[in-house]
C-alpha cells in the first residue's frame, strides 16, 4: 500500500504545469488511488473471509483503475500521435491488435469458462482483457514511434506489463486454491504503479519526430536520384 501511495504522489506532483502534462496525471493519480482503495477494503474487510463473492467492492474499485488509465494514455497518445505518419498509425495497429489476440488467447484457457455465474465470470475475465487492451494501446504508441518509443513509454509499458502478469497469476492461483497474500507475484502491482510514476517525469519522447524527419530525407534522396 505504501508503494502504491507513493507512486500516486509521484504522480499527482507531476499533475501540474505546464497544462499539457496536467490532465493525463491527474487521471492517473486518480487510477492509482482507486485501485489502492481497492486494496484497503480488500485487506480490512475480505482478506481473511472465504468464499467473499465477486464482484465486491473491491473489484469495482479495481476495475476502476482502467477507465482512468485509458484516458491518460488517451491524452499522452495525442501528443505523440501528430509526430506519426500513416504508415506508422497502420503499423501501431497491427501490433496493438495482435498483443490483444494474444493476451486473450493465453488468458482464456486459465478459466473454467462454465462454472459460476454470468456476473462472476464477466468480472473474472475482466482483468486480463482491460490488460490486454490497456497494453494494446502501449504497442500502438511504440508503432507510431518507429518502434522507438523512448524511455517514457518504455516504463509505461514494462509498469502494465508487471500488472498484467500478476492479475493472471493471482487470477489462476486464486482459482485453483493456491493463492498466498504477500508473495512474489503481488509485487507486481506496486512495481508497475512507481514505474508509471517514474514515468510521468521522463521528457516526452521524440522519436517519432525523428522517424518522420528521417522519412522525408530519404524521400528526398530517392527524388534527387
């Protein structure tokens, strides 16, 4: 909890001028704190039950978390997707779309898809496909950029990935019974919320400024020859 506060401070601090760096933070920090509510309710009042239900309280704060970074990434994206040129936008969308076909695909089989109710199953399955969408846009983001995304986008993307992987670990673990609070894999969580905030002071990236300037020069020199 305290990582997850500290990199929700991190975030907020960054919350402030110049505006364009405003909004986006702001989302964030509000993401984070959902998600560490998320967690107090978890630990205070369903850590120790069996069998608590789902959805609780706990997941809609949880799940919460995703509107909230999608607008942030939203927001970010812009600015660098006016650096982007057509052929970049139809690049990042393939390797968007297939990192969500893949995420799913591994996520699927985890889950006895006929057991409990509608509701349940929805909520369960949830969590590894806002993932994989969320990382969906990180992979638009690094095709727009000529694959080099620079270090912003780099932590954003190594921050999802981290959570990503531990809500399917916990996902499967809870399933089969073997979950145990305070292990490896709950690391994870905090560890992709300090290097989101890690990233929120990280200069935004010019790569795909240099992709398109390098695009025209050989423009040019293929139309001198």
């Amino acid at each position: 909890l305290a990582l997850r506060v500290i990199a929700g401070g991190g975030c907020l601090c960054r919350a402030q001028p110049p505006p364009s760096e405003r909004l986006p933070w702001w989302l964030m920090t509000a993401g984070i704190a959902a998600w560490t509510l998320g967690d107090v309710y978890w630990t205070v009042e369903l850590a120790d039950l069996i069998g608590t239900g789902t959805p609780s309280i706990a997941d809609s704060l949880y799940l919460a978390f995703y509107p909230l970074a999608y607008a942030t990434l939203v927001f970010l994206i812009r600015q660098q997707a006016g650096l982007a040129s057509r052929d970049l936008w139809f690049d990042g969308v393939i390797g968007a779309s297939c990192a969500t076909a893949v995420a799913i695909a591994i996520a699927f089989p985890a889950f006895d898809v006929t057991a409990g109710d509608a509701l349940e199953l929805a909520t369960t399955l949830a969590y590894p496909v806002l993932d994989a969408v969320l990382l969906s846009f990180v992979i638009l983001v690094f095709g727009l950029s000529g694959w080099r995304p620079g270090r912003r986008w780099m932590l954003i993307g190594v921050g999802l990935a981290a959570m990503a992987c531990s809500d399917v670990l916990y996902l499967v673990d809870a399933a089969n019974g073997a979950y145990a609070a305070g292990g490896f894999l709950d690391a994870g969580w905090p560890a992709g919320a300090l290097l989101g905030a890690q990233a929120a002071w990280q200069p935004v990236g010019t790569a795909a400024r240099r992709t398109l300037r390098e695009a025209q020069l050989e423009l040019l020199d293929v139309g001198d020859v």
